[in-house]
C-alpha cells in the first residue's frame, strides 16, 4: 500500500498528550479502512502535526482521522520511504 503524510495546522499550538490521545483513538479505528497509522511528529509550539500512514488511499486516511476524533489533515501527500 502506499504511503502518505499528512500535515495538521492547529492554531494556538499543541500538546503531545493531545496527540497521543488522538493517536489513540485513530489506532482504534484505522482497521475499518485498511489503513495503518504508522508514526507521528508534533511541533508543539507551532501548533504542527505530522502523521505517516500505510493506506489504500488518501481518502482512507482521512476518513480514520474524521472518525476517530474530527481532526482532519490540512495538507496529505503520498511519500516514498527512503534512508
């Protein structure tokens, strides 16, 4: 399946506990798309997440993210790993 980031924009900044929290919730709801989130990132201070996610689609990824907590993806790319 392919790869994709996506990138949140959340004003007045973020907590890594708030992500973890929603980090969570998606986990619990990803198996319903075939879709596997898979690492995040979080620039606290500038309000900024990022997510990587195995799926069919982009639209899978963020129908987990709509139904896990409603905090969709701003900006969603389809990346290639590399080392």
């Amino acid at each position: 399946m392919p790869l994709y980031m996506d990138v949140h924009h959340l004003d007045g900044g973020v907590s890594m506990d708030d992500v973890a929290k929603a980090h969570l919730a998606d986990l619990q709801t990803q198996s319903a798309h075939d879709v596997r989130y898979l690492r995040y990132w979080v620039d606290e201070g500038r309000g900024q997440v990022f997510c990587l996610v195995d799926a069919p689609d982009a639209e899978g990824a963020t129908a987990v993210h709509r139904e896990a907590h409603g905090l969709v993806a701003d900006e969603i790319y389809e990346v290639q790993e590399g080392s």
